[in-house]
C-alpha cells in the first residue's frame, strides 16, 4: 500500500509541475481582457484613472500592462476606472 501511496504523491507532483501557472501573466490578461470587454483603449484608461485621481501616461499604462508585474493597487485601480465590479477568475 505504501507504493501505492508513495507513487501517486509522484504523480500528483508532476502534475503540479507541469501545470504551473502564470501569476504573471493570468493576471495581465485579466486585465486586457476587462479592457477589451468594455472596449478600452490605454490612452481612455489614462483618463480613467484620471477621473479617480490616479495618475499615469499612455507610456506607463503600455509598460506596466505589458511587462504584467504591476502591484494589486494599480490592478484594481484599474479595474474601478473601468466600472468593473466583479470578476470571474475562472478555474
């Protein structure tokens, strides 16, 4: 039984492996596609954000959403300048 056990806790660890995911980049493509959904260009977000008192040029706005490693501030920053309310992360 032991076998059993010890060869299924390999497996379950490949498949770990090799299922990882992209924190990186699942969370820019949430944001893209939230963007997309309501049909929002950068330069539209720049004023956006704007409205709700954040800062930020189309330059920084391409940069960060691009490279994906920008803080959950800006994230959902992002996501209220856009109205968006709720979010499906999927499985």
């Amino acid at each position: 039984m032991a076998k059993v056990t010890d060869m299924l806790a390999i497996v379950i660890r490949r498949l770990l492996v090799t299922h990882k995911i992209d924190w990186t980049e699942k969370t820019k493509g949430i944001l893209k596609a939230e963007l997309k959904r309501r049909n929002v260009t950068y330069g539209q977000l720049v004023e956006k954000l704007a409205e709700i008192g954040v800062e930020e040029t189309d330059v920084n706005i391409r940069n960060k959403i691009a490279r994906g490693g920008f803080t959950a501030v800006f994230f959902v920053q992002c996501l209220t300048a856009i109205g968006c309310q709720t979010l499906h992360l999927g499985a």
